[in-house]
C-alpha cells in the first residue's frame, strides 16, 4: 500500500464532507493501527517535519 500525499488526503477528506456535510463538527480520531486495536483523538493541526519511521528518515506532514 502506497501512503498518501497531503493533497490527496485533503481531497478525500472534501470528497467525504460533500457526501457527509453533517459530520463537519464532528471530532477526528486516529487508529492505533490497521486493525482498530484502539483510537486517538486528533488534538493538534497538522505540522510539517522529519521523523525516523522504520529505519527510514521520512519528510512529510504529521496530522496528529
């Protein structure tokens, strides 16, 4: 599976309040892991950085 870019996170996300425009006010959350094993709220806006991922340096932007 390819991660995605910022762009087309935002474009989902649009996409989703065109079809949703009720859940706008609506917290975001985050799954632990792909599986569900437990959720976060999303707190903070997102932020640009360099992080250690896997062995791998990763440029990007966090979103939680």
């Amino acid at each position: 599976m390819k991660p995605l870019t910022l762009k087309q996170f935002a474009d989902d996300i649009n996409a989703y309040l065109k079809q949703h425009p009720d859940h706008a006010d609506m917290p975001v959350l985050t799954a632990r892991d792909d599986e569900g094993n437990g959720y976060n709220l999303v707190y903070y806006s997102p932020s640009y950085g360099t992080w250690e991922v896997l062995a791998d340096e990763i440029e990007g932007v966090c979103v939680s």
